[in-house]
C-alpha cells in the first residue's frame, strides 16, 4: 500500500526546456493530468530561468495520498516550508534548528488555546472523597471478589479500624506504608486505611523478583509492612510487619473504632499536597526509580477521566 523505499518525494524540475520547433507545426507541452498519488507527499518544484544559466523563481505543487491528508492540512505544510525558505534566505547564519516553523497564530493556537485544560480542584484528599461516597451510599456494593461482597459501608468500616491501629503506631503523613497483600477485598481495606491514616501506600507485587522488592523496600523506607501469611515469606525480619489474616490481629482490630479518623486522631492533618502513593517504574538504568504521586494529582487525573470518558 506504500512505496517500500520512502514515503515523500522531492522533484526539482531545473533543465533548460528543449525548444520544440517542426516545420509547419505549433508544437507545446500538454499537462497529463492523474487521480492517483504514488507517494504519500510528492514535493514539485519548477525553476524559472529568466536567461541562459540564470536561476529565477521556484514555482511549485505539492501531491498528496488523500487517504492520509487532505487540502488544509497541505497547504499548513506548504505555508511552513515556505517560511523555512524565506528564513534561511534572509538569516543564513542562523543553525536550522532555531528557525520557527510557525507562525503567531498557529504558535498561540497550539501552546495556548489547545492548552486551556485548567480547572478548579477542591483541595481535597481521597479518603474524604471516599468517606463522602460511603456516606451516601453505605449499602451499595463497593467490593466484589470471588463471591465476596462488601458495601461502602462495611468498606469503610473496616478500613478505619485498620487506619486507626495504624495512626496508633505511629503512621501518617510524609510516612510510606508498605502493602503486600494478595489481590483480595483485604487488599483494598489495607490501600484505603493507610490513606485515611493520612500516610501514602507502596505497593508491592508479592510476584515480584525477592531482589526488586529489596530494592523497593530499602528505597522507600516504609515505617511499616502490611503483609499476608501467603507471601509474608518473602519478607523475611522486616520490622513491624501486620499480618492482616492473623487471628490476633483481627481481634486487635474489632477494639477499634469504625468511625473516620479526625483530623485530631492524625499526627498531622491530611492535605491534597501529601503523598498519597508511590509508584516504582521499571528503571531504564536497571535499578527502579519511586515516583511520589499526591491525592491532588490523582484527583486531577481522575476529574480529567470522569470529563473525558463519562461514567
């Protein structure tokens, strides 16, 4: 469907014409004209030779494979080469790569007026966001995994029990929880209950290589492990490590409260600005890099989601 070489053709028409003189004829070139683009953009260009060996203007056409472009977007392109000539001539000096392409008001229309995204944002933070949901509705379904299912309500109930253990222990904000957990509903319980301790969550995929999660581990400096017996194996001697499916500590859990944390249960108020996670790439130089991500980005992303892709 294209010319396997290259995609673009540039033609410069710069022979002196052959003079076409027949006895008792009036000979002239005569255009053949075709619907047919053999190259996705085909450059024509016609010198003018005014005298014998004497360069004058360049006129020029351009042809382009429709299924790829159409008339506007051609004659842009045309307007910017034709910028790009007219400064080189005028500025030869100048290294190419300083040359604008644009013109005022394609460069306004594309840095400004494509880029007018802003909007306000509550300064809000994502436990509240979710208390304010679970206040509205307590019994729909928030969780559902393998049969199990858990409300707003339940959710939010659970998750504060373990939120407020680990304010008692000495986790909020600027502080990095570790969580690996199984993907389950106690997965969930445990993310929402470190942001609602106005700390930020790391996660780690018990599947991961034992020397990555070391890295992560030492990286991050997370004050505490929230972990299960399926994978707390992989964590061997790690300080304050909870065991979220063992007996006594779901017996600790029920002696605390299933209300939301207020702000004088935190060791600091939550704000938009604070980690909420941390997130570790896959490390283009071989080692992870953590990257910081606060509840006001995540709202932002999430208010861009809900504008972009209505629910």
């Amino acid at each position: 469907s294209h010319h396997p070489l290259f995609q673009v053709l540039l033609v410069l028409q710069n022979n002196a014409e052959a003079p076409l003189d027949l006895p008792g004829l009036t000979v002239a070139p005569e255009p053949l004209a075709h619907t047919t683009a053999k190259f996705d953009l085909s450059f024509y260009f016609h010198e003018q030779q005014e005298l014998q060996d004497d360069p004058g203007a360049l006129s020029g056409h351009i042809e382009f494979a429709c299924d790829l472009f159409d008339r506007g977007t051609v004659e842009v392109l045309a307007a910017r080469l034709v910028r790009l000539v007219e400064a080189v001539v005028s500025r030869p000096d100048v290294p190419i790569g300083q040359i604008d392409l644009l013109d005022r008001e394609e460069r306004s229309r594309i840095l400004v007026e494509w880029n007018q995204t802003a909007q306000a944002l509550p300064a809000t933070t994502l436990p509240e966001m979710f208390e304010r949901q679970a206040w509205l509705t307590p019994d729909d379904p928030a969780v559902e995994f393998e049969g199990q299912v858990l409300t707003y309500g339940e959710l939010n109930a659970r998750a504060n029990r373990l939120a407020h253990h680990l304010i008692s222990t000495g986790a909020g904000a600027e502080q990095i929880v570790a969580i690996a957990v199984p993907r389950s509903p106690g997965m969930v319980i445990a993310l929402l209950a470190v942001l609602k301790s106005g700390a930020a969550y790391l996660p780690l995929d018990p599947r991961y290589p034992a020397q990555r999660l070391a890295t992560m581990l030492d990286d991050a400096r997370p004050v505490q492990l929230i972990t299960h017996s399926a994978v707390e194996a992989g964590f061997p001697g790690w300080p304050g490590r909870l065991l979220v499916d063992d007996e006594a500590f779901q017996a600790c859990l029920l002696r605390q409260p299933e209300t939301n944390p207020a702000s004088s249960d935190l060791r600091q108020p939550r704000s938009a600005q604070h980690p909420a996670y941390v997130i570790y790439t896959s490390g283009s130089t071989g080692r992870p890099k953590g990257v910081v991500v606060s509840h006001a980005s995540v709202y932002n992303y999430a208010a861009w989601a809900l504008a972009a892709y209505p629910l």
